[in-house]
C-alpha cells in the first residue's frame, strides 16, 4: 500500500500499525517531503514489512546518489527495501529539481543499469566504467565503497504509464509500478504486451518482472465514509486526467475527448471545477468501489491472472485500519486457494 507522509513524525506509528495489520509491503512517495527519510525510520520500528518507493523521482537524483541510499536503507531494513524510481514530468523535473530532462524511457533504461554497475563494484570489486548517453561514473576509491551488501541487493521497481517506459521495466528492471489510473483492459492491453516486448528484447522472461498494480480502492464504514472516499477518487482521476502520459488509458476506455477539456481547466487554475466532467463509470471502470466485504472479492476478479501484487492506494484515506477488513479478507482467500 501507499502511506501518506503529511506528518513524518507519525511514521513510528504507522508503519507498526500496517505490520500488525497484515499488510506485506508498504511504500513512501514523493510529494511535500523526502520519500526516503520515512523508510529509514520505519525500518527501526517494523520487523517484518517490506519498505519501498513510490516512487522516488529518479531524474532528481543520480545513479550515485540512488545507489547510496537504496544499498544503505537495504543494510538499515535488514533487507527489506524496494527502490521504486519514476519520471516525474519535464516541467517539476526542470523547473522545480533543475536537473535535465530528456528521452525519459532511455535515461530511466540507463539510470537503472548505472545503479547495477555501482552496485557490482561494491559487491564484486569490478571496475567502475559507466559511460553512457546521460550518465558517467568512472571513479570509486575505498574511501566512498561501502563494500557488499549483507542483505544482497534491493530490487529496482520502475513506474511508469506509455509504453516505451513499461517496455524499459520489462528490459531492466525487477518489477513494475503500474500507474493508480489503470483498469483491466488497460493491463491485459497496454500493460502486459509492453512488459513481454521489453523482456524479450532482453533475452528475460516477462514472469522474472514482479507487476504490482497500484490499485485504487472506494469504500468506507458507513455511507459518508463511502461517499468522501468516492468524491476524493472522482477528484484524482480528474487531476490524472489533464496530464498527456495518461490519455492511452483514456482512449481505450472511451473517454479520449475528456482529457482536452480537462487540460484546459487546469491550466486556467479551476482545479474545483475539473471533478464534474469525471462521471461515476470511469470512477468505477478505474477504482475498485463497493462496501468493505466485497473489496477483496473485486480485486480479485480485476487482477486475477494479471498482476503479481496489489498495492492499495491510502493517499487518500490515511487512517491505517480503513483498508484493514480488505487486507484481512485478502490473506483469507490466499490462504485457502
């Protein structure tokens, strides 16, 4: 699941509140704070969950600096750590990180295979030679090489929505975020055929490519519950609409002509008014909606045969225990098929 970072200082809280919970893995975004700075704390208060990224804003950083934290919070985790990296878009990474911005699929494809070779030279002594398109890294002396890892190495998710960026997760990577704003078409039709042609190029088995969907989920203990839940989902989806990347979506579900509109209005600032135009079949076509009980079957029948792993989006609903009935009904029906 997706764990809101709005006050770190209760990162000691929730993350044990998952873990006891039953939650398998939790991970930390980026938005108003560091994705990796709750993860570091959550490690010393957690025993058993699986701590990542989702994501952390891979043109924000370098190779180097992205090695460093993921093998050092792999060490404080007791190797429990999953370096989930995304893109961003041109104008936050340009404009608000001053880092350069091109060819994204290329740069992320080269980014992950420079973490690797920094990752070799520590773990087997190979020579540091990086000398790609977007990335060189040619110099490690003893005094800045921690040496290998005693846990091994921390799996590279990448994120992504078109299709030359899930093409690269399938090439390099050891998993894949999909994107909140997904439906089962979308993975049986964009998702998956990208993941196969990426690890095919690479001489992979798509199965070695863990698929967590990122899964948006509407309920609620009582009816107003339920409806804030459904009006803050309407509002996402409105917001992830005015963005390009995710229009291929739009497209094949039918909704190709709203992302103009949308578009429009934010850029007019009339963030309020852009959740009228999002209507109640493609809040239910993209989120999993219904009354607590029927959450897990749901999930099952949108992902079965799909994805590898389901992460519930939380960002919107921070209280731990909201999910915890589907988290619970979840292990029951693994448990007994």
């Amino acid at each position: 699941m997706t764990v809101p970072t709005e006050d770190l200082r209760a990162v000691r809280t929730i993350y044990p509140e998952l873990e006891a919970i039953g939650y398998d893995r939790a991970f930390s975004f980026e938005a108003k704070h560091d994705p990796f700075v709750p993860l570091a704390v959550a490690g010393e208060h957690t025993t058993r969950l699986e701590l990542g990224t989702a994501i952390a804003i891979a043109f924000a950083r370098t190779p180097m600096t992205l090695a460093n934290t993921a093998w050092d919070l792999q060490t404080v985790t007791g190797g429990r750590f999953a370096l989930g990296l995304g893109t961003q878009v041109r104008p936050h990474v340009v404009e608000r990180f001053g880092m350069p911005w091109s060819q994204p699929a290329a740069r992320m494809r080269e980014l992950v295979l420079a973490i690797r070779a920094i990752w070799d030279c520590w773990e087997h002594g190979t020579p540091l030679d990086v000398r790609g398109e977007f990335y060189t890294h040619t110099r490690m002396i003893p005094a800045f090489d921690p040496g290998p890892n005693p846990f091994g190495r921390p799996p590279i998710l990448t994120a992504g929505v078109g299709p030359r960026m899930t093409e690269v997760a399938g090439e390099v990577a050891d998993g894949f975020l999909v994107h909140p704003l997904n439906t089962r078409r979308s993975l049986q039709e964009l998702t998956v055929p990208a993941i196969a042609r990426g690890a095919a190029r690479a001489g992979r088995d798509p199965a070695d490519v863990e698929l967590v969907c990122v899964t948006i989920v509407v309920t609620g203990r009582d009816d107003e519950q339920y409806r804030r839940s459904y009006e803050a989902v309407r509002r996402q989806l409105a917001f992830y609409g005015s963005t390009p990347a995710y229009v291929p979506v739009l497209e094949l579900e039918g909704y190709g002509d709203l992302h103009p509109e949308l578009k429009a209005l934010a850029r007019d600032g009339r963030w309020d008014d852009m959740a009228s135009l999002v209507d109640d079949d493609l809040v239910e076509r993209v989120a999993v909606c219904g009354e607590p009980s029927a959450i897990a079957p749901a999930i099952r029948a949108r992902l079965g045969g799909v994805s590898d792993r389901v992460s519930l989006v939380n960002n919107r609903a921070p209280d731990p225990e909201h999910f915890a009935s589907v988290v619970r009904d979840l292990h029951t029906d693994a448990a007994e098929g």
